[in-house]
C-alpha cells in the first residue's frame, strides 16, 4: 500500500504534467510524431477549399453533387518509455534526485501519447531489465507508470543501457517511439543504439546534476560511487582538482553527445535544478516540427 506522501507525490505530478500536457505539449507530440498513414473514414458532399484531386468521380456522377473522401489518420502509436533505476540515477543535490525528474519526464511522454490516443509502456532497467509494463492506454495507465518508477526498488546497482536496447528491440518488432531516459554512464552501447535507433524513433533524455559537473568548494570529500561502491578521496578544496574534474566531464559529455548523433539521434539535455522540466521537451518538439 502506497503511503500518503507517495500517493501526494504522484498526484502532484499528475496534476503539473497534465496541465503541460493539456496546454502545451499534447499539440507539438501530434506534430512530431506521426501515425502509421492515412485511411479512408467517409465521402461527404464537396465545400469550398477541398482538394480537387479528393473529388469521388463515381459518388458526383451517381448523385449529380459533388463528392469527396474523408480521410483520417492511423494514430495508436506504440510509446515506450526506457527509464534507467541504477544507483547513480538516485542522486540529486537540486530540487529532485535524476529518478524524481525521470518520472516527471516520463509522466510528460505518457500524458502525451494517451491525449493522442496512443498506447504507453514503460521499461525500467539497472544492469538488467527489471521492471516491463507492456504498453495500454488510459489515465490509470499513466498514474501506473508514475507509481512504478517512483517506488522501484532495484535489484542491480549499475547500468546496461545495451541490455535495455536489446530487451526493447525483442518485445517490439513494429516501429515505436521510445523515450530512453538516463544519466548515460555507461559505455559500449553504441551497437544496440544504433539497432535501436535504425527500427524506431529513439529520443534519448540525458538528466544530469549540477554537482556532476562542477565540484563544490567543500574541502576533502569521502565520495561512495553509486553503482560499483568504490570509495575514494576527492580535495574539492583544490582549484586544480575542480578544475580537472569540470574538464573531464566536458569531454565525457562532448563524447556522449557526438556518439548519438552520429547514428542520426538528437539527445534532450534535461538538469535536475531546471525551473521547467518541459522547457528543454518543448524546444526540442518545436526544431523537429520545423524539420519534418
């Protein structure tokens, strides 16, 4: 039984995603992602502004009026959403830990796709896939999703982005749009990204913390890595130490980014002090509108 503050935690999420939803977002998620075609819904007397070439010749000839096709389009999308669970993504020194905003964003995706009549799954994953919510619609599906994620508790500490590409690409043989939302600490998983990103629509979400870019000025530091439990001695009061570390962390990000892009795939940088978890979302819905 989900206690009291959980159960105040979804609802608020609930009720901040679904006015971004409502207001902003459901628009620009029809926009970008497309349903499977066309299909022909009806044949209606011909107004002014129709398209000639939509004109039922046999439909005119037979009532002497003119005629022409309705068509609507396929939509019922598959939606998944891949959400890293491993140690590393329980850490936040801002508003949120990185798992609080993952289910926020995913909360945002899922809201998204139900509006628009799509279904929605989730995948939560460490080193292994733990977790499978196969795909449905609905509000309760969403507040379902939400309630995973936020009260997951992991088996595995560490990350194997490659294991949850090749998982995703098993149990979902048609095309999709799978939001893969993690801290990417991770390495060789370019192969399983590229499979991924060459059957479906991938969008990788990159949530990362201020701290893990830029080391506070708090003297000597005993520092426990989430996922392997190493201990080790970091001299944050070393300007050289600080600096070496932001420098190393440019590189890892630089080296990140330029290994999803070169398999055609735009990464969405989400920081857990953001005052809008939709900004970044929004802004990338609006550059790949004017794209297609």
């Amino acid at each position: 039984m989900l206690s009291r503050e959980l159960l105040r935690e979804i609802r608020k999420i609930e009720i901040v995603t679904r006015r971004l939803v409502d207001q902003q977002m459901a628009g620009q998620y029809h926009s970008v992602f497309k349903g499977r075609g066309m299909s022909f819904d009806e044949v209606r007397a011909y107004a002014p502004g129709d398209e000639p070439r939509l004109i039922d010749w046999n439909v005119t000839a037979r009532t002497g009026q003119p005629h022409v096709k309705r068509f609507v389009e396929e939509r019922e999308l598959t939606v998944l959403i891949v959400v890293d669970m491993s140690g590393s993504m329980a850490f936040g020194t801002a508003r949120d830990e990185k798992r609080v905003v993952a289910a926020k964003l995913a909360a945002m995706m899922a809201f998204s796709a139900v509006k628009n009549g799509d279904r929605v799954g989730l995948v939560a994953f460490t080193d292994e896939v733990e977790r499978f919510v196969p795909p449905k619609k609905g509000r309760k599906h969403v507040l379902r999703i939400i309630d995973e994620i936020l009260t997951f508790d992991p088996i595995g500490r560490g990350t194997s982005l490659g294991r949850a590409l090749q998982f995703v690409g098993n149990v979902t043989k048609r095309k999709a749009v799978v939001f893969l939302i993690s801290d990417f600490l991770d390495a060789d998983y370019e192969r399983p990204l590229h499979v991924t990103a060459r059957r479906h629509d991938l969008i990788p979400m990159t949530v990362v913390d201020p701290a893990e870019e830029a080391l506070p000025d708090l003297g000597l530091l005993l520092i426990e890595d989430a996922e392997t439990g190493e201990v080790s001695v970091l001299d944050t009061g070393s300007a050289t130490v600080r600096a070496g570390y932001a420098d190393e962390q440019k590189r890892r990000s630089a080296a990140r980014e330029q290994d999803l892009k070169r398999y055609g795939v735009a990464p969405i940088r989400v920081p857990t002090d953001a005052r809008d978890y939709a900004g970044p979302l929004l802004n990338y819905f609006r550059i790949r509108a004017k794209r297609a």
